[in-house]
C-alpha cells in the first residue's frame, strides 16, 4: 500500500467535513427564493429581549413569556403568558437565505401594560431579515434593531 497519498487524502476528507459542519451556522444573504431555508428558523422559539429606542436592550422578565412558532407552510402562532394572555397569528415568507417578511399578524386585544407582548408585535410587523447562530435574530426598523429568541425544545401549550 502506497502511503505517499494519505495525507491530502485526510486533508481534504477534514476540510470537507469543516465545511459540511458549518453552513448553517450563520445564515446571511440576499433575498430570492427561500423555500430551501424556511426549515432553518421552523419551530417554537422563547423571545428573550427586544432592542427599542437607540441601542436599548429590553430582557423580558421571567414573568413575561413570548412563544413563537413558525410553523409548516408559512404560518406563524403564538402567545403570551405570565404578564399577559394573548395569542397571535399571521403569515411568514423568507427570500434566500435570510431575508424575512411577516405579512400579516393579529392577536387577541388584551392590554397588557407590564407585558413586552405589544413591543414584541410592533417589531415583528417590521422584520426584515434573520440570522441565525445559537439564537435567532431577527432584525426590524430597517435592521438597526433586533429582536432575540432562543429555539424552545420542548412543545408547550
């Protein structure tokens, strides 16, 4: 057995896997046709904090939970608990790779004055693209401002 090839044989067999490993680490890009990355962002997600006026970072209180899930099909649910009790609805498109759209949301009318729920929804009607990473961030206002979410494992209701 010639063993002259072995090394470049394992050098690209690791670079393969690096690169394998790593696409969808971080998704950014322009928008297209997104049907191939909708899966990247599907599921339920916790909203975490929203960034408002200037470079402001609001962390929802533990009593403030905002759950969202984009779902098959474009469809977007949710709902508010703790501070608040309202749950939304509305239609989601994404353009290649991380541009995103919220095209249509409501939600139930409860007022909520210690609840971030309405900041949250403001924002999510001016979405316009994600990243994704250990979290997901969608960005609104233009992209100056984001909001964070962290993927939720387990179904609740």
């Amino acid at each position: 057995m010639d063993l002259k090839h072995w090394p470049p044989t394992i050098a690209l067999i690791i670079i393969a896997a690096l690169i394998g490993c790593s696409r969808d680490e971080n998704i950014n890009g322009s928008y297209g046709n997104g049907a191939g990355y909708q899966h990247t962002i599907r599921g339920q997600w916790v909203v975490e904090a929203i960034e408002t006026v200037g470079d402001t970072i609001v962390f929802l209180h533990p009593a403030d939970t905002i759950r969202v899930v984009f779902g098959e099909d474009s469809a977007l649910t949710g709902r508010s608990s703790g501070r608040c009790g309202n749950y939304f609805d509305g239609v989601y498109e994404i353009g290649s790779p991380s541009n995103l759209r919220i095209t249509y949301i409501t939600s139930t009318k409860m007022d909520c004055p210690f609840s971030s729920c309405w900041s949250f929804i403001d924002a999510m009607r001016n979405v316009n693209r994600f990243e994704l990473s250990h979290r997901l961030h969608l960005y609104y206002d233009g992209g100056s401002k984001r909001l964070w979410l962290r993927r939720e494992l387990r179904l609740t209701e």
